[in-house]
C-alpha cells in the first residue's frame, strides 16, 4: 500500500534570467522583465511530496517533523531572503529558472531521504505558476 505526505513551505528570492555568453539584447528578448539588471523577487511556495510504504511499526511513512526540518535546514535556511544569483554557490554558473530551482531543491532533499521513498517538488513561483520535477 503507497502513500504520500505532503509538506508546504515558503520562500521570499530574487534572482535574474541571463545567459552570460548572450548578448543584452537576446537576453532581454528571451527573458523580458526577468532579466532586469537590478533582479526581482519572488514569494516561492513549496510543495515536498514523499511517497512510499506506511511503516507497520510506527504508522508513518515519515515523521513529519522530519520532512519540515530537512526543508528549514536544505531550503528555507539556503535560500529565504537570499539573491539567489549572487549568495547562492548553487546558481552561481546556473540560471535560476523555476525549472532549474525545482531541480536543485530536488537534489538537496533528496540526499537526506531514505532510498525507498520517492521524491516530488511542485515549486509555485507566482500562485499561477509553477514546476514539478520527481527526478526522472
């Protein structure tokens, strides 16, 4: 029997769309107000899906208290507040495309997880926006 608990989280990031080797102009042509040299934010919502087998022993699938801690410490910590361009080594060389955040919040999850439970991101950027990754 598969189940899947859930955990919302929230994030407050600015960031800027660029391809540095681009010129100025396919850049603003490509990305629009995103590439705006002085960036812009984002209040990012965030949903952690874990889905697996329920433990016999406990009832869980896992504690919750678990999952929120591993996203306060991989995300919230890393990136609340943060220019994701310029504090963050993660896109230091990596365009902070939704797509590309949903990936690295994936990866940094991921790593602290058991190997038998499947991972889903859902990442909003704006309440109509959003990414989903499962690694695949």
């Amino acid at each position: 029997m598969e189940i899947s608990v859930s955990r919302k989280s929230h994030f407050n990031a600015a960031h800027r769309l660029n391809v540095a080797h681009w010129s100025p102009e396919k850049n603003k042509e490509v990305f629009g107000t995103c590439n705006n040299a002085n960036y812009h934010g984002h209040n990012y919502d965030l949903i952690v899906t874990v889905t697996g087998e329920i433990d016999e022993e406990t009832g869980y699938l896992i504690d919750t208290k678990i999952l929120k801690d591993v996203i306060k410490e991989e995300i919230e910590d890393r990136f609340d507040h943060r220019n994701l361009n310029l504090d963050t080594e993660e896109f230091r060389t990596l365009n902070p495309t939704a797509e590309n955040i949903a990936v690295v919040i994936w990866n940094l999850i991921r790593k602290r997880l058991n190997n038998h439970l499947k991972l889903n991101i859902k990442l909003y950027e704006t309440e109509r926006n959003f990414v989903e990754y499962s690694g695949n």
